[in-house]
C-alpha cells in the first residue's frame, strides 16, 4: 500500500508538492516516483473527478489518523 503527504512550503510554490511512501513508511524510490511523475503527466483538468469528502471517508478512501495518540502512547 501507497500513501502521499501533499506538503507546503515555506520557499517559493515551486517547491509545494506530494511526498509518496511505500510499505513501512519509506520513501519510494525513483523508479517508483517516475513512473508516478509518468502517468500524472498524461492527465488532463477532464481526467481530474471529485469526491464528497464526508462520502470519501465513508467509502474508507480518505482514513483520517491523529498521529498525536501513538506518540503521546509511546
């Protein structure tokens, strides 16, 4: 399983982008994140849809985690 953090900055926006981890939290490798730059760079504004939020969690495509607890248990 994938995950992406969509990350700010508090350079220039040029520097705003995703982060995209692979199974036990590691960053993903090159290869990885060229064949994902790949595919994204095919996509147009039409091939972008959008999701009720509250229907996203529902549908468990969205899981909202609160990293506090595990670090306040630990």
């Amino acid at each position: 399983a994938y995950s992406a953090c969509i990350t700010a900055s508090h350079n220039p926006a040029d520097y705003n982008g995703i982060k995209v981890f692979i199974e036990g939290g590691r960053d993903a490798d090159e290869i990885i994140t060229e064949k994902i730059e790949t595919q994204i760079s095919t996509l147009t504004a039409q091939d972008v849809k959008s999701v009720d939020f509250d229907q996203a969690v529902e549908d468990k495509l969205i899981e909202i985690i609160n990293p506090m607890n595990e670090f306040v248990d630990s």
